[in-house]
C-alpha cells in the first residue's frame, strides 16, 4: 500500500521552538534509524506565521527540507483564512507552535478531522482581560476543560513540550516503575544557568530569558505562586520573588521560584498527590526580578532579549527534571543540555531544544502510534498505556 503523504502546517514558523523543531525535522530528514525518517521520504511543509521570515532564514537551520516547503504570512487567529489554507493545501498535521488562540485553531482542526499538537494553552480573550491578572494561567486551563470534550474528530495533543510535555512522560515513567507505592507529592523542577559566556554583555534595562520573554514574564510577574493538591490549585498571594523552594534531586541542590504551570494541574489531578513547578533562571536575571518587586510593571517597558547562541557563545546549561516525594523516600529523574553543546549542531538553545523535543514526540505519537479521537494531555495517554512516548527516551 502506498504511504499516505504527510502535510504539515507549522503555525509560528518563525519563532524559537519552531527553529529547533524544524532543525529535529531536518536531523530526522538525513538520519534513517530516526522515528520519522520514513514519513519524511513523502512529505510537504508549509510554513506559517503572521511575520513571515524569508525562506534564506529556514535554510540556515533546515536545508534538507527545503525543497519540499512552502512558506505563508497568516494571523492563525483568523480562521477563516486558516481553515481555507488548510483545505487548499491538504494538510493532516498542525503543529502550532504559534500565540494564536488554542481553541479557535483546534475547531478548525476537529470541523476538517486534522491532527493536531501544540506546546502550550494560549487564550486571547483571558490575555486582553486585566481583571484576571494573578490567575491567567489556571484561567486558561478552566475554559479549555470546558471545551474540549466537544472535540470529537481530531487527535490532539496539548502541552508537549519539555514542561509541560516530557516531564509528565518522566513522572508516569517513574511512577509505573513502583506501580505498587503511592507518591504524596510530584513536583516540577527547572535550573536554567544558561547566559552569555561573556556577561559583560549584559546590558542594563534588559531582561534576558532563554525562550519567549513575554511568556517568562507573564509567568513570573502577572501570575501568583500556585500550589495544587489532589486537582485543587492552591494561591500564595505573594510576588513569585517573594519567596524561595530549596529543591534537592541527589547532589544537585537549588533554590527557586514557584510558578504556575499547566503540569502541576495534570499531575495532581492524575496521581492524586500535591505538585508545583519550581524555577530557577540565572542569577542576573533573579537579581534583577527581585530588586523590581514593588514596580515589576517597570520590567515590560524594558528591552526584552532571548539568549540566542547566533548572537553570542552562550555558557550554562538547563536541567528540568521531576522529583517524586514517597512518605519514606524520594525519586527523581531529569535531563540537562548545555547551550553550548547544543548550538553547534541545532543553531539553538537548550532550553528551545528541550522543548522542540517535546513536540516532536507528540508528532511521533500521532504519525506513529494508535491514538483514539479526542484531544489529551501528554500525561493521560501515557497513563493508559497505548501511547506511551516511547520515542521520547530515544530523543533527550
């Protein structure tokens, strides 16, 4: 039987997570031991984003894919257009890695039976909504529930990236290990010390992330501290930089912030236990956070710079892991990369590699393995055990 061909629209083409898929992409396109080699040798991309890049940048980090892409300057949240490019090219895979609402993109998926997986809920109407500040997150979390059981043709996977994405694969992972033991607690931990190798470059009134500031920022200053415990969220009402978490996975010991995060929601729900994502970025950039408490409004007037090793050599690394916590004993798993290990092959960051990681193994899941309808979150197809992301171990 002839192979189906593979039409992907990449929604967001032109940002940091999209740069590092595509480079996987073109990794897998040479590499014939990879998952998606064969589905590579029959396949198209089109290239989508509201600010389109000339195709000379895709070629830099993508020259295998080339002559099978096309490349589009579309807003995703117009869905009329959306829906007609989709029809026109054929397409049965989005991957939108783009800031465009999350259920708008889904509907048009479900309405033409079209795959769909992404790295993170985006809602524009709880954006534009200032009387929901503190609470975005798990605003956007509460309508998406309410939507997405009326999603009944597509295949969708939501929030596979490193975090939410794979950290969910390692917390079932560790937990299907012990089957017969019950965790009281399962909490993310992120360390990311990535910066210039030179911090000379620092510049003042600047704020340095190594992925999307804005969304850093959303995080870290629009949003409370979250705890959840058996799928009930928890709020301190303090400044994220309020207060400081010691986490302690073995020999590695740090002190972070804690943030809300889609994960902790579903891993609290799933396992029944308490979970919380704690996050340490470099220390000039805590420095700077915590000395801009009482005006952190001041911090989005500022010039917002991502760690790009295209610009300069960047050092550290970032490690993003899971640690179990038994009444008895504690579990953890996790996994690092450093920047400067990363950049020479991948043109990127760890942290964006970590991430593209994530939703190229939700694209395995879909191509690959046999998923029913509907629309999940990477730890509940994974729990059932039909899809269990075994390409993922093969990946980091």
């Amino acid at each position: 039987m002839e192979q189906q061909r593979l039409i992907i629209a990449l929604l967001g083409s032109g940002g940091g997570v999209a740069k590092a898929f595509l480079a996987l992409l073109n990794r897998s396109a040479g590499d014939s031991s990879s998952p998606l080699h064969t589905l590579l040798a029959n396949y198209r991309i089109h290239c989508v984003d509201i600010k389109q890049r000339p195709k000379s940048y895709y070629h830099e980090h993508c020259p295998l894919l080339i002559p099978d892409m096309s490349l589009h300057s579309l807003d995703a949240n117009d869905t009329t257009r959306l829906k007609r490019l989709l029809r026109r090219v054929g397409a049965s895979l989005v991957v939108d890695l783009s800031w465009a609402d999350t259920t708008s993109v889904l509907s048009v998926c479900d309405e033409l039976g079209i795959a769909y997986a992404n790295t993170a809920l985006e809602n524009t109407a709880v954006d534009e909504m200032p009387e929901l500040e503190g609470f975005t997150l798990i605003e956007r979390s509460l309508r998406f529930e309410e939507t997405r059981g009326g999603f009944t043709r597509v295949k969708a996977i939501i929030g596979s990236g490193m975090n939410p994405g794979i950290v969910q694969w390692m917390a079932l992972k560790m937990k299907n290990m012990y089957p017969a033991e019950q965790p009281i607690g399962c909490y993310i931990a992120e360390t990311d010390d990535t910066f210039y190798a030179d911090a000379g470059r620092m510049e003042e009134r600047t704020i340095y992330s190594t992925w999307s500031p804005e969304c850093f920022l959303d995080e870290a200053l629009l949003n409370y501290p979250m705890l959840v415990t058996n799928g009930v969220p928890l709020f301190l009402y303090h400044h994220v930089y309020d207060v400081r978490f010691r986490v302690k996975m073995g020999s590695l010991l740090f002190h972070g912030c804690l943030m809300p995060h889609e994960e902790s929601l579903t891993l609290s729900r799933l396992l029944g236990v308490e979970s919380g994502f704690i996050y340490k970025v470099s220390d000039q950039v805590t420095s700077l956070l915590r000395q801009h408490r009482e005006d952190s409004d001041d911090l989005w007037t500022w010039h917002h710079q991502v760690l790009d090793p295209n610009d300069a050599p960047l050092d550290g690394a970032d490690l993003v892991g899971i640690l179990l916590v038994y009444p008895n004993k504690e579990r953890y798993m996790y996994n690092v990369m450093r920047s400067d290990s990363i950049a020479p092959i991948y043109g990127t960051n760890a942290t964006y590699l970590q991430v593209a990681c994530g939703i190229y193994g939700a694209v395995c899941t879909l191509m690959l393995d046999k998923l029913d309808n509907g629309v999940y979150w990477v730890d509940e197809f994974c729990w059932d055990k039909r899809a269990v992301m075994g390409t993922i171990s093969r990946i980091i």
